[in-house]
C-alpha cells in the first residue's frame, strides 16, 4: 500500500495490537521519548497533547518526568489506547480520536507533540496544523520520527537481506515509502503550518537485541510494514530471508547483536497571533 490512505488503515488496523508492537517497535520508543524529551526541556506544570500515542511511550515519559499540569494522548486505534491507559502513570489519560479532528479546544494545551506518528497520518500536514490550533500562543508543537531513510540499523539490515531474497520487497521498504525521515521534510511541513523558531535535532538510541530470536521473531507477529511483508511470504521465502537476515547482521561473541536507531525531532512555536499556517489541499 503507497497511499496515505492504506498507510492509515495499516496504522490503525494491523497496528491495533499493543503487545505485539511493543515488542516490534515499542521497546525503542520509550528510550528515544527520553531523549526528545530532554531536547524539549518544558518546564513543570504544563499542559502536554499527545497526538497519535501509540502504546503511550511519549505520555508515561512526560508524566514520570515533567511534573505535568495534565497529560492527555489520543489515539484512533482502541488497542493502543488500551495498553496505554493500562501502562502510563498519573496525571496521563487516553482518548480515542483523529489526529485530523482533535476533540480539544483551541489553545487548550501548553505543547502538542507526536511521537513516531507523522509518517502513519493520512495527511500530515494537516495534523500539525491541528495540533498547532490546540496550542497557545507561544506554546510548543514538536514530534519525532525514526530515520527510515538510513538511521535505523536493524530495519537496514532487514530490507537489504529482504531485497537480496526478493527483489520486489523494495517497494516495500520505509524508507520509499515514508517521506517523513529526514530533516528537510520535517522542517518544511512546520514552517509551512506556520510555527516559527523550527529546529530539528537527531535523537539516537542503542538497539541491542539479546540474540538473534530476539531480533527476528517479532518480524513474524504481522504488526508494521516489516512484519506484514514477512507475513506475505511463502515458508520457504521466509526461512531464506530469515538465514540471509542472521548472517548479515553484526553477532558479538555472546550472541547477542548492537545496533543503533535514530529518529529526527522537530519543534516549533505558535506565533503570537492567532493566524496559523494552512495544510496544502
């Protein structure tokens, strides 16, 4: 699917599962909500949106850190915001609802952000601009997102070897199919939604897998662009990608396997007045 809206529905549909994503994806988000949150230095007593929250990785961090006046994420798919509600700590709640068509008054929050999100929107440009409505004047509009374009390790690894076996799998890989990866991009679509003060920073994470099993099995649980693509396969496909996978990743002497992740963070200040910058139609 290369259309926003069968990313969309991939996003809200294959990925409706948080334990399964958790252990795709999941375990890598709560370090790299850490990282972007130090970039953002809020400070206490803060009104924070969370918008496509996921699991609640970027909610539970700014709850435990930030000493937030009130914490809110939403979410469309009802699994995410399930595991999120389950997991997250005090003062964060979940709703479910459009990233498009925030269910929240305008000026309503000190600092809307968006964590590994952007890029399963149906239209991005829009969301920012939405979630720049939620904001103050003067408040805060940020997000982050992986590096599909080269940043990380472990998905390299995998199209490569996935290309190698099946040379169709390109068309697959995040890094054609997601534009949202790299600076430049990300830049643009906040100066565009009219936010002013945009900066974008790198934010990189260890990825270290225990062994290979750990690296390749949650390949095999059908949540992500990865994953489906693996899931489409016949055994016999599957089993040579996964031996063309093991020899070509990096094996320390105990087996276990160090990589890295890097996701690109961008922030931006609602201007002064209350004119905002309009989403392309």
């Amino acid at each position: 699917m290369g259309d926003r809206e069968g990313v969309e529905e991939q996003r809200v549909g294959m990925w409706a599962a948080g334990d399964a994503y958790d252990r795709y994806m999941g375990r890598w988000s709560r370090p790299v909500a850490g990282g972007f949150v130090t970039w953002l230095d809020a400070g206490a007593g803060l009104r924070w949106l969370d918008v496509g929250c996921g699991t609640g990785a970027l909610a539970a961090t700014v709850a435990a850190r930030c000493r937030p006046r009130a914490v809110v994420g939403v979410d469309r798919s009802v699994g995410f915001v399930a595991s999120a509600g389950a997991a997250a700590p005090e003062p964060a709640r979940f709703v479910v609802a459009d990233a498009l068509a925030l269910p929240v008054h305008d000026q309503a929050y000190d600092l809307a952000v968006s964590g590994l999100a952007l890029n399963f929107l149906p239209d991005p440009a829009a969301a920012v601009v939405e979630a720049a409505r939620a904001v103050r004047c003067g408040g805060t509009v940020a997000a982050y997102v992986w590096d599909y374009a080269g940043g990380m390790g472990f998905l390299r690894a995998f199209w490569e070897a996935a290309v190698q076996v099946d040379p169709s799998a390109a068309v697959q890989d995040e890094s054609r199919r997601f534009r949202l990866c790299r600076p430049d991009p990300l830049r643009a679509l906040w100066v565009r939604a009219g936010l002013e003060d945009v900066a974008v920073a790198p934010i990189e994470v260890d990825t270290v897998f225990a062994g290979f099993p750990d690296l390749w099995e949650p390949f095999l649980a059908g949540q992500g662009p990865a994953p489906a693509y693996v899931a489409s396969l016949a055994p016999a496909l599957r089993d040579r990608l996964r031996d063309t996978l093991g020899r070509a990743v990096p094996t320390r002497p105990d087996g276990s396997i160090a990589l890295t992740a890097r996701a690109w963070a961008v922030r931006g200040r609602r201007p002064g007045g209350t004119a905002l910058g309009r989403a392309p139609g």
